[in-house]
C-alpha cells in the first residue's frame, strides 16, 4: 500500500481520544503503538494498554475501528501488545501539558526497570505538584482517584482536590 494511504491512516489513528482521559489522544498517551496498511488497504492498529486489565480497552478498540472506517478504510484490526508494558515516560510532552491544562497532575518519570533499585521499607510521599497552583504543598487522598491509574491529592496551598497519573 502507497506511504500516503498508510499516513492517512495513521494521522486518523493518531486523532482517536483516550475514553478515560479525552483531552488526551491516544498518540499522546503513547498507547497507540503502530498502524500499518497491509494488502489491499487492511488496516493493522498496535495498542499497548496502560496496565493489565485496563477496561478502557474495548473502548479504544471500538473507537479506533469507527474512526478508520469512516475515513474509508473498509478493514480494520486492531492488536493488544502487551510487550513491552506500558510505561507513564512514552506519555508526550503534548499530552502533558494536556493533562495540566486539564487539571490533573502528569506524572513524574516512571521507576527504573533495570539495575539496582532502591528498597523502601517505609512508606514514601510523592513529590506532586499541584496543576492549579503549581505549588508542592500537596498531600495523598486516596491511591485510587476516577481511574485506577490516577491518584487523588489535595493542594493545602489552593485547597483544590484534584488527580494524579500514577507513575508506571
């Protein structure tokens, strides 16, 4: 298939919001991994869930199927890659900001995966920064928030509640 029927599909791709966080785009979560055009303009989407379980999935899958047909492409299948795991670092900095603007924290960068890794015996508090007020007077609420993947803090400067992505 020509280079420009594989772009149209991926900027299509790359335009689906995340049902969970719709000011994000999937790009943008860095869940949408690849699209190809195969053949005669069978569309192959990758997707890589945030964590295991993640029941946003069929969601996303639902979504990415309408959005390429409506464009156009008659096929559409979309793939769970669950490796390598999803990780909080493939978030863009455009989905960032988003998450900001939005009034939830971005997370920090994830824990290491390889070398020595510190072992905590006590529990330690997040350095979180309030979206509202930018100021780290923060405190944990609750580790679930609206997702199982965001965390709920309070600012004690701003008093405002709001969510937190979790670092993964």
């Amino acid at each position: 298939m020509s280079r420009t029927t594989t772009e149209r599909a991926r900027r299509t791709a790359e335009r689906v919001t995340d049902p969970e966080l719709p000011m994000l785009t999937l790009a943008d979560l860095g869940v949408l991994r690849d699209v190809e055009v195969v053949g005669d303009g069978h569309v192959v989407v990758e997707i890589t869930p945030t964590y295991s379980g993640c029941p946003a999935m069929a969601a996303m899958r639902d979504d990415l199927v309408r959005e390429l047909e409506g464009a156009g492409f008659d096929e559409v299948e979309v793939r769970i890659s669950l490796h390598p795991a999803w990780t909080t670092d493939w978030i863009t900095p455009a989905g960032r900001a988003a998450l900001a603007a939005a009034g939830i924290s971005p997370p920090g960068p994830a824990p290491s995966t390889s070398g020595p890794i510190p072992l905590t015996l006590l529990p330690t508090a997040r350095q979180v920064r309030c979206p509202q007020c930018d100021s780290s007077a923060t405190e944990l609420v609750s580790e679930f928030g609206s997702t199982a993947c965001k965390a709920q803090y309070r600012c004690t400067s701003c008093l405002e509640p709001f969510d937190h992505v979790k670092e993964i």
